[in-house]
C-alpha cells in the first residue's frame, strides 16, 4: 500500500510541477466567470506544493 501511495505521490506532485495550469482548470477555474487563467502566485504555489508531495513519494518508498 506504501508503494501505490508513493506512486500516487509522485505522479501528482509532478503533474502539479509540470503543469500548473492544468490543476487550476480542474480545481478553480469554475470559480470565476471571467476566466482569466491562473496567477503566477497561484502556479508558484503549485508548483512548491509538487515539489514537496514528489520528495514525500520519494520519502514514503523508504519508510518501513
């Protein structure tokens, strides 16, 4: 169960790494009518919060 969840982990947190936009679409998007995309705010904190749930992947193979 371990291995799915670091797979899970590090598949997310390269999505978000990777394409910020994409999370943004999916999760705030409809929230706003005038859908003017995503703020370089909200895709650095995208992006930071990818890099910390790829490392806790990466952590969760090595955890016994």
């Amino acid at each position: 169960m371990k291995i799915a969840g670091g797979i899970f982990l590090i598949v997310m947190g390269g999505l978000m790494l990777i394409k910020p936009n994409l999370m943004w679409k999916i999760s705030e998007s409809w929230k706003t009518k005038s859908n003017s995309g995503a703020t370089d705010l909200y895709i650095l904190i995208v992006r930071i919060a990818g890099i910390i749930l790829a490392i806790g992947g990466i952590v969760a193979f090595f955890i016994n």
